[in-house]
C-alpha cells in the first residue's frame, strides 16, 4: 500500500509541477532562476551519463586505462569542445568507443 501512496504523490506533484506553466501563463521567472535553470539540461545529461563511464559494471569505480566507456567519454567531450558540431560528436564517440573496445578485448 505504501508504493501505491508513493507513485500516487509523484503523480500529483509531477502534475501540480507542470500544470502551473499552463494555468499562469503570464509566470515569469527572476533573471537568476533563469540563468540557473540553463544549466538544468546539462546537469542531468552529466547524472546519466558519468556513473556509465566511470561504472560500467554497475558495482566499482573504474577509473584506469583499459576503461573504454572513460576513454569514449573523454574522447567525446573533446570532440563535443572542439567541433561544436553533435553530428560529429556522436559519430567520432561512438566510433572511438567500440575501435577502443575492440583494441582492448573487450568485444
């Protein structure tokens, strides 16, 4: 009974949260929310993403040279830096992480 009580209040907290844009259409936020709330996007992409690349396994920090979800991040963030072109990320990351894997034996 207790799990139904807790999906229940995520579900109504969810819908207050949303709702509120719809029913004060006029809401505007202070300059500082705003600014932070630019940050939301990037701030849960790095929640995603970063226990992936330093835990592959799900259980133990990894954080060595024979990593290659580490070593496709980091790779990727420096394509990401320096091309500002996602296409371009995402095709340099994916091919650097699995030529890494299969340099490393690990597919």
């Amino acid at each position: 009974m207790d799990i139904w009580l807790l999906i229940l209040g995520m579900a109504v907290i969810t819908f207050v949260i949303r709702y509120s844009l719809f029913a004060w259409p006029n809401l505007r936020f202070p300059p500082l929310v705003r600014q932070g709330l630019r940050y939301v996007p990037i701030a849960v992409l790095c929640a995603i993403v970063a226990p992936g690349m330093f835990m592959p396994d799900g259980q133990t920090l990894q954080v060595r040279l024979d990593n290659a979800y580490l070593l496709g991040g980091v790779v990727t963030i420096a394509i990401a830096a320096l091309s500002r072109n996602l296409l371009a990320t995402i095709a340099g990351g994916l091919l650097v992480f699995f030529l890494l894997r299969w340099a490393l034996g690990q597919i």
